[in-house]
C-alpha cells in the first residue's frame, strides 16, 4: 500500500487555504507521497512543508524545494515566502501552495489526521526514564515474528512524532512510538496525536522539573497519555513506582481500558491484591557478562520464560516485562518473543561495557542522566568491579528545578554507599557533592573541576590497570567526549 496524501484532504486537516494551477485542479488523480521538512532529501512530487524554530527557518529553502520538484509547499501565511510567492500560484510550473497559520501545528494535524487512518496498532512508551530502551525491546520482541516499525533514535518531541507517524511503514501491524515532554500541556497534544492503543508508562521521576514544576505535574503529565485512548485499550504501568500503584487502585472502579503492571517480586503481592494483572521477574542472575531471569505472568502460573541478555543490564529487567505484555496482547507466540531477546544491544551511551587494554572497563552511561538513572547505573555498576577498582565521573543532574539541591545531596549519599576509590566531578551542583563526599567519605579521593578539559585531564591520569570508570552526567556537560578519549587511550588493538 503506497502512502497518499491528497489536496483537500492536506488543506482540511490542517484547515489551510490552497492554491492551485488550473493545470493541478485539472489533475483529478494527484497526490503526494510524501510529507518532507528537508530540502535534501526531497523527492519530486512530495510536499516540503517549511517549520522554523530558534536557529533555522524553513522558508529560507523554498527556492531549493521548487527546484527539486516539490509538488506542494506548506508555508506560513505571514511569511515573506507567501507573500513573494502567491502571485504566481496560479502558473503551471508552480507547485501547489498551502498557506497555514503555524507550520509546526499543521505537521501535527496532519499527522493526527494521518494517523486516523492507519489499520497499525500504536504502542505510546512514556516516563521519566528509561523511554528509548524500552521501546527498542519492545520492538525488539514484537518484530521476531510481526511486522514492527519503531521510531528513530530521539524522535520523541512534536517534531519527531509527527515524523515518526507520517514515515511508518504502511504495512506495520504495530508501531512504536517514544513519547517526551518538557513543558505543561505538552502530553495531552501528543495524546491526541498518537491515540495509543497502549500506553505504557516506565515511572515518574524529577526528570525536567524545571519546567515542569514539581513532581505532582510530572505524574499529571505523564498520565494524561491516557486522554485521547479508545475504551478498552490498554494501559502498562511500572509496579515498582508507587505514584503509579496508587493511582490504578484509587481509579480501579473507574477505568475504561485495561490496566496491567510489570514488578518485581517486592511488588507483586500488592498488585495482585488490588486485582491487577502483572508480569513479574524472579531468580535475577546479574555479572559482567549476562544478565539472566525467568519472567512469569498471573494469566498463566505454570508458563514461565527464560530471559538471557548478553551483558550486565538490569536496568533492562522492566524493558523486557514490558515487551513480554506486549506480545501477550498481540497474541504472538511469547517462547519466541522471549529467546528474540538475546539478540538486543545496548546503544547511544546507555550503560554501555567496553572492554579495553589492562584489563580496564569503561561503563559509558554519559548519555544523559537523572536521579533515577543514576541509580540505575551505580547498580549495575555493582556487578562489575570491586570499590576499590572503581572511579567515577559525574556531571550536574540538569533541569531539576526546586529538587535540584535534595537531588544531588541524594546522588551524593548513593555514590558513597555504591563505594569508588575516586570521584571527579564537574558543575556547579557537583560542587556540593564534592563537599558532602569530602566530609562524610574521606576515604573516597574526590576532586571538582570548573571545565572538561582539566577534567578530562585528570581522569587520564587517575586510571589504572584493571579499573572500571563510570562515566555519567547531564548532555550539557558532553561526557561522551570524556568517554571517547578513555576508549582512544586504552583502546585494544
């Protein structure tokens, strides 16, 4: 099935006003193939629609995208590209023109409009942390046996959703879509534009509380993923968040979909008592080389899946249970969904293990942090090396707002009881730290730093033969480029 989009039907959703050559209104049978926002990649015939933000403008490529065949230009009605180009609308050679209010809201509407259309089953992933690796295992799993399209690394904002829906594979039985917010409101539009048919939500946590506000409208954000569900879809929550727990109990006689958890066995019980589906882990196997469980569900006692992973990753514990409930409610076979799980890799920076010369490992975590990533991450670390054998590099946990302070005091106390022989840090808040480890660690070597470079510097010169460094820490900060230079310095042959 080729994509199609038509005229009217562009300038209905996005409540646009058209232009056309007669020669186009003559045409009965045209349509575009394709709604593109980047003049290098666009073919003939499909739409270039011109979004702008901070440092670009879309308008400023009109030019390149008549010369490249566009068969339809989305522009701004003020802009000084409509106004430049209207009086030659109506010329054979001109593409159709559609003039809207805001370029960025009608990429949205038309793929809301878009999405109405599509046959595929749309599985939203939200939450504070976690996001990505659960929807790559979801993906993971689903596609061993089903056709499965998944959204590109990041494209988790208006932007990228709005790309990811409009670029799915038309044949997709199933589409994973990651869903991310940083202001108020933002949720219930992205709610609207993706109509999950599940929603699963990995926790709440502090992430973005600068804008956000406070951990109260967090949760009120995430939840509202829920607003524009169909009855009786169906709702995955994380059994370990007690935010999440409270509310499907206190909402239990309220619900219109299906609500099941994913736990642990701390967790189980209480789910099941308040008449919760749940998959649970058990029998957590964790060492440098695997990690390895069995995975039960309360819809089948006896059915039990053996889980193996090639690494040391329980921070993929609930990313799996969530691909496992997935499967279950797409009735595809679960020994199979299960066993395509060994075959997933860690990318992009996330608690990554790489071995390198003198018997050092460099666990890359340096692609963005939060409390709850940090956390994550000092536990897996716990299974790599003795204290003695471990140093730290730590960035500011960023956008926290009125938490930062009792967040970072927090981190402190985890780093501490996680045990290093040195800590360096950099940021302003990791100024404190510093100070709190000083004060209640002596025995932990801790230094801070005003920049990366005397940083960096530090680090090089602090590692020894059989060490493992923990690398983490907000993007700011860029402690990728920290990582990469410990992977060029002791990199194996």
């Amino acid at each position: 099935m080729r994509t199609r989009f038509l005229p009217n039907q562009l300038r209905i959703w996005t409540d646009g006003k058209l232009f056309r050559s007669q020669k186009s209104i003559e045409n009965t049978e045209k349509f575009y193939p394709c709604i593109s926002t980047d003049t290098r990649v666009i073919k003939k015939g499909e739409v270039f629609l011109a979004l702008h933000g901070d440092n670009f403008d879309g308008h400023d490529f009109i030019d390149a995208a008549i010369e490249k065949g566009a068969g339809m230009l989305i522009i701004e009605e003020k802009s000084d590209a409509a106004r430049k180009l209207l009086p030659f609308s109506a010329d054979t050679d001109m593409p159709d023109i559609l003039l809207v209010n805001d370029t960025l809201r009608a990429y949205m509407a038309i793929a809301a409009g878009y999405r109405q259309t599509l046959d595929t089953s749309i599985i939203g992933v939200t939450g504070s942390v976690g996001k990505t690796t659960t929807r790559r295992m979801i993906h993971q799993m689903l596609a061993s046996q089903i056709i499965t399209d998944q959204s590109d690394a990041n494209q988790n904002n208006q932007i990228g959703i709005s790309n990811t829906i409009l670029s799915a594979d038309p044949e997709a039985q199933v589409l994973v879509v990651e869903i991310a917010i940083d202001r108020l409101g933002e949720m219930e539009e992205l709610s609207a534009l993706v109509r999950p048919d599940i929603a699963i939500i990995t926790g709440i946590g502090h992430s973005h509380a600068l804008h956000l506000g406070s951990i109260e409208n967090i949760f009120k954000e995430k939840m509202d993923l829920l607003k524009h569900m169909k009855d009786n879809s169906f709702v995955l929550l994380n059994g370990k968040d007690p935010m999440l727990r409270n509310w499907a109990k206190q909402n239990k006689d309220d619900m219109r979909y299906a609500v099941w958890f994913v736990a642990d066995l701390d967790h189980k019980d209480e789910i099941l008592e308040n008449g919760f589906p749940v998959f649970w882990s058990e029998n957590i196997e964790i060492d440098k080389e695997s990690t390895k469980f069995t995975a039960k569900c309360s819809f089948s006692a006896e059915e039990t899946w053996f889980i193996e992973l090639p690494f040391a990753a329980p921070h993929t514990i609930e990313a799996v249970l969530f691909g496992l409930a997935s499967a279950y409610i797409q009735g595809i076979d679960m020994q199979i969904a299960s066993s395509s799980v060994y075959n997933f890799s860690n990318t992009g920076a996330r608690q990554q293990i790489v071995n390198l010369n003198d018997n050092i490992c460099l666990f890359d975590d340096s692609y963005n942090s939060s409390t709850e990533a940090m956390e994550s991450g000092l536990i897996t670390l716990s299974r790599l090396s003795e204290p003695k054998d471990r140093i730290g590099v730590f960035a500011d946990i960023r956008e926290l707002g009125q938490y930062a302070a009792e967040l970072h005091l927090k981190a402190a106390k985890q780093i501490i009881s996680a045990g290093f022989r040195e800590v360096l840090l950099i940021g302003d808040n990791m100024r404190n730290v510093k100070d709190y480890i000083m004060s209640n660690a002596p025995d932990i070597k801790t230094s801070w730093y005003s920049n990366r470079d005397d940083l960096e510097s530090a680090v090089l010169n602090s590692i020894q033969a059989g060490d493992t460094i923990m690398v983490k820490g907000s993007r700011f900060f860029e402690l990728e480029h920290t990582a990469d230079l410990i992977r060029e310095k002791y990199s194996q042959e």
